[in-house]
C-alpha cells in the first residue's frame, strides 16, 4: 500500500483530504478487513476507495488510467532529497579532475562524515571515469586510509578501481591480515567469471 501512495507523488496532487492521515487510516483498516484471505485486483481497491469515499469529488476525476495504465514516468516526479548522493559526487569529481600535482587538496576529514554506503558510492562513482593514477589512489588511500576497510562491498570497489595499476591491487588485495584477502579474491572471480 505505501508503494501505491509513494507512486501518487506530492501529497498537494492527490484527491482532497482523504490522504490525510487521520483520514487515511481508518479507510485502510476497513479496507484491509474488509479483504483479509482474499486476493484482489487494482479495480477492487479503486471500487472500494470510492464507496468509502463516496461524496469526493476530487477522487471521482482521479485519473487512475494515467497513473497505472501509462508507460513511462509518472506525471509528477517526486522530489528526492539527494544530499548524501551529492556529497559522494561532488568529491569524486574533485578526485577526477585533481591533476595529481602540488599539495594534497584532500583531506581524512572529507570521508569522516560519510557513512558506508556513501563510501561505497564514493567509489562506485571513480568507476565511471578514467582510471586513477597510481599515484592518485595512493594519496587517496594515505588520506582516507581505505585499503583497511573492511566492507567487503567498499573493498571490492576499491580492487576494481585499482585494477589496472599493479602496486595499488597488490597494497589493497594483501593488506588485511585477517583472511578477508581470500574471500575478496574469490567474490571478485564469482562476480567477474
């Protein structure tokens, strides 16, 4: 049931006042009685929405067929919070166009904020692009110290990332000492082969 409230988009586009919470509710409560041991259809809940609802006028015109029979995108694209996506981007981009000369412009801090899934992305995001220089996931690793992750997932990314760049793989591949050399060795040639 959220995915089809999730799928209606803003709540200010949806039929008045019945997807108010205190509205909402009970609705799904009688409606889930209503239905239990049974399997139903789309067609049933959008009949049974309307008895409920019967003097709404806003539900009447709802346009159900372009919300579930069109392809495509919905007419109304929710608007996401990409806050943690655009803080992996903008320091991968930083990474990407950072020529590798002078001071370091990176810094331990830049990932100390960042949760896991954001480190994955992170690096999941210098896949897209030209390969790394040696020297550049060198320094990335002293600053972030990334080689002792021990996220399979973040590791298996960073084997990736220094694939073609022999010293890098080497430091990544054998640096714990804890036996995850192997198993990131042997997930890596599942997924590849």
């Amino acid at each position: 049931m959220n995915e089809f409230i999730w799928c209606l988009g803003p709540r200010d586009r949806w039929p008045e006042g019945i997807w108010r919470r205190e509205v909402f509710d009970p609705f799904l409560k009688d409606y889930l009685d209503h239905f239990k041991h049974r399997s139903i259809m789309t067609n049933d809940f959008i009949k049974y929405l309307n008895e409920y609802f019967p003097d709404n006028k806003d539900l009447k015109l709802f346009d159900w067929e372009l919300w579930l029979n069109t392809p495509g995108m919905p007419p109304v694209i929710p608007t996401y919070d990409t806050t943690l996506a655009d803080d992996c981007i903008k320091l991968s981009k930083k990474w990407v166009s950072w020529d590798g000369q002078g001071d370091c412009p990176f810094q331990t801090s830049d990932l100390s904020s960042f949760s896991a899934q954001q480190v994955k992305e992170f690096v999941a995001l210098l896949l897209h692009e030209a390969p790394l220089s040696q020297h550049k996931l060198k320094t990335m690793d002293k600053e972030y110290d990334l080689s002792s992750k021990t996220n399979a997932e973040i590791r298996f990314r960073l084997v990736l990332l220094g694939h073609g760049t022999v010293d890098w793989y080497q430091d990544v591949v054998t640096s714990p000492s804890d036996g995850a050399v192997v198993e990131l060795r042997s997930a890596a040639w599942r997924v590849g082969g």
